[in-house]
C-alpha cells in the first residue's frame, strides 16, 4: 500500500541533519548547562549560539528570544503576561484563532475581569481592518490585538505589516501566533511592528516539544514559571538542549534553503488545486486556500460534494489508503463541536460536507498528489 503523508500543518517530517545534531547532543554534549564546569559550559554555549541565530534571522536581538516547549506555551506566557504585568484590559483577537490564544483569553476574563473583543472577518475569513480600527479607538483601555499570521486550518495569510502599524497608531501592543509562518515566510521585525511571536519547530522540520517566544525587549514582561533562572528568567527549569540545538538546526535549514523549497511546494499546491479541480469539479476550497496570494503555500482546506453517509466513511477510506490528511468539517471526530474555525466560514449547506486539510512539504511529490486525487475521484464516483 503506497503510504502519503499530507498533514504537514500539523507536524512535519524532521530533516536528517536535525537528527543528526540531536544525536550527537545527546551522546556528547549532556553536562547541564547551568552547571559551571567544562560539560555545562559547553551546552550553555550551544544554546547562546542557537538563540543568536535565530535573532539574526528575525533581525532580532538575542535577548529578545526565550525558549519555551512550544507555540501554545509561549502564547500563554505572553498574553498571561500582558494582562498581569503591562496593565492590558482589553485583549482583541478573531473568533478563529488557535484555541491557545482563544481558551487562554477567555480564561483570563474569568481571572482578572479583563474586555474580550473579536474583529469582524469576511466571508472567507479575513479580519476586517476597519473595524479593528473601531474597536482600537472604543476606550481609554491599555490593549493587546492578537491575531495569527498563517491560519493553522485554511492557509489565510493576513497583511501582518498594516495590522502592526495599525496597533503602533493606536499604542496597542501587537501579538501575533506564527506557529504556521515562521520556517515558510522570512521575518524582520524591524520593519514589521510586532511585540510579539510565537513559534513551533516541528512546524519546519524540527523537533516537538520545542519552540520560542519573540519578546520586544524592555515590554516589561515577567516570568510565568518559577524556579531558577534559566532563559534570562523567564522560564525556570533546566533547557532542553538537544532540542533546542535541534531548532536551531531545522530553522537554519528552512531559512537558507527558503526560495527553492518553497517555490517546490507553491508548484505542488497549485497541482493539487488545478487537479483536484479537473476531477471533482464542484469541489470548493475553505477560505482564502485556494487563493495562492491570500493563503500560505502549505495548505489547502477542501469541502468536497459528498452527501452524509459518504462523508462518514471518507477518512476511514482514506487511512486504508495510506493518505494522512486532517478533518476540518463541523463534526471532527471526537468532537461534537467541530472546527470553530469552518464554522465561522463556511456556510450551512457546506458545513454539512465533509472538508479535510491538506497540507504539503519538500517531501512530497507530484506523484503522491495525484494518488490522492485519484481516491478521491474514485471515491466520489462509487
């Protein structure tokens, strides 16, 4: 059976060299670093050179980056942070953000009283900038916009440059969740007014369990765990330096091999959706994921023509087929809710559809892309 791999959004395949590196730092460089003899020394100095290239990739200053276990540990920190320590009372995000963003927002209204305001979005799910700009300038309120860069379920790309200008008029602070962008789109921020990012590796080829939150020095943040002063303070508790070495190794990667890698996957995508097209013509793409400017190149979210009892066998169908892809419909396994996401976008009739997520990386082929558009077309013919 020919086995398929297209659920790259949710975690990818990691790159041989970030093995390779991660091998030799657990079998050579094991000394904690914290520890002031020779072994500590030297993994402390693995992480300081990770943290440095990371920021001369982002054009960001090595103290401006803290390693954490992932995206929705460094989204927590920051708006946690910003609610306790910078006086913010008004955090203002979209309804279909990363639920790491969203459940911890609504938890903070629980614990500090705080405003939770969500910015209009189109049709397909782009936030309405106006209308941000109204809810900016509705009071006095010290503010925190975030809103992600890459959406995690149908690729919509927002303007991330007109949102942090916006913001900087107004005095709000900027956060945006770029699990699904940093490693896929080049970064400055410099020239982008962000306060803050957030980042995944196994997102680019790296390792789980492993990720960093970009913090605008002097922002006034403080720690939220405890305990020793590891990560300038901000996060206690010894690092994990074979995975942070294995970041900085797939983030290296991914930055220097950028252009080609992704004009190979910008060619895989615009197959699938031209292909897909031709067999299953009213097949519909979730969101701006078929727009190739509007979303990212790694992904697109499909809403296929398949009545109720197909739809209940598809992903079943297509496991025994060896394709890996994620469900995006309204009734997702295991929950009755569905994607929050497609929900706000989707309208009812569609909604009653299945839609899969599929997602693409430098390890797919031509070939593989049209084994699934095959079973898909099989599939919807019998």
């Amino acid at each position: 059976m020919q086995k398929v791999y297209l659920d790259n959004a949710a975690t990818t395949q990691v790159r041989d060299e970030v093995i390779a590196k991660m091998q030799e730092a657990l079998s050579t460089f094991y000394g904690n670093p914290s520890s002031t003899h020779s072994f500590g020394r030297s993994a402390k100095t693995g992480i300081e050179k990770a943290r440095k290239t990371i920021a001369k990739y982002l054009n960001a200053q090595p103290s401006e980056i803290i390693f954490t276990s992932g995206g929705t540990e460094a989204d927590n920190m920051i708006l946690r942070g910003a609610v306790r320590d910078l006086d913010v009372r008004t955090i203002i995000t979209s309804r279909i953000e990363h639920h790491a963003v969203l459940h911890t927002a609504e938890e903070l209204v629980s614990e500090y009283g705080i405003q939770l305001l969500y910015v209009q979005l189109d049709a397909d799910g782009f936030p309405n900038q106006q209308h941000l700009h109204t809810l900016l300038t509705a009071d006095d309120t010290k503010k925190l916009v975030s809103l992600m860069h890459v959406n995690n379920e149908i690729g919509n790309k927002i303007d991330i440059d007109a949102i942090g200008t916006l913001c900087l008029e107004h005095k709000a602070l900027f956060h945006s969740d770029t699990v699904q962008s940093i490693g896929h789109f080049h970064w400055d921020v410099q020239k982008t007014t962000i306060d803050f990012l957030t980042a995944a590796a196994h997102k680019f080829h790296g390792p789980k369990g492993i990720g960093f939150a970009y913090i605008k020095k002097n922002t006034g943040l403080k720690p939220i765990i405890f305990g020793g002063s590891q990560e300038r303070g901000f996060r206690a508790g010894t690092e994990s330096f074979h995975n942070i070495v294995g970041l900085e190794e797939a983030f290296k990667a991914s930055y220097d091999s950028l252009e080609s890698e992704k004009a190979y996957v910008q060619h895989l995508k615009q197959h699938f959706i031209t292909n897909l097209k031709n067999a299953i013509p009213d097949v519909k793409f979730n969101g701006y994921s078929g727009d190739m400017d509007k979303s990212t190149y790694t992904l697109v979210n499909v809403c296929l023509p398949f009545d109720e009892s197909k739809a209940q066998m598809l992903l079943f169908h297509l496991d025994l087929k060896g394709i890996a892809c994620s469900k995006g419909s309204a009734c997702q396994s295991g929950s009755a809710q569905g994607s929050h996401v497609l929900m706000e976008v989707l309208k009812e009739e569609d909604l009653k559809k299945p839609s899969l997520r599929f997602s693409f990386s430098k390890y797919n082929t031509i070939e593989e892309l049209d084994y699934v558009i095959s079973v898909l077309k099989d599939f919807a013919e019998n």
